[in-house]
C-alpha cells in the first residue's frame, strides 16, 4: 500500500457524511478516511473501465461543461 502522506481537507454536506458513515459500518471499515479513500479508489476504478460517467458526480450536484 502507497504511504498516505497527503493531507486533504474538504467541506461536504451532512447528508453525504451520513450516506459514507452507513457505507462505512455496513462494510465494517475502520474509519471514516479509509471509507473514503476506499469509496473514492472505487468510483475512479470505474470511470476508468467505462469512461467518464455521470455517477461520479453527487446526484445534487450539476456537472459543470467546459
């Protein structure tokens, strides 16, 4: 495993955090970094196989086209 030695901060709603807790206890990981480092490996795994999707982006949120 690659040593975590980035620190990243970032501010989401309390809905989210409540649906990545759940994800979390219902797969019985450790802490909530790690449900999110694992959520978010999984999510660019996917886009990775099928291309870039709407799904990565949170349902309440507008994808912005550049």
């Amino acid at each position: 495993m690659e040593a975590k030695s980035a620190k990243v901060q970032i501010m989401i709603e309390p809905s989210l955090v409540a649906r990545i807790d759940d994800w979390r206890f219902e797969n019985r990981v450790g802490s909530r970094s790690e449900a999110m480092r694992n959520l978010i490996s999984r999510a660019m795994d996917a886009e990775n196989e099928k291309g870039p999707a709407a799904t990565a982006i949170a349902p309440d949120h507008e994808p912005t086209n550049p």
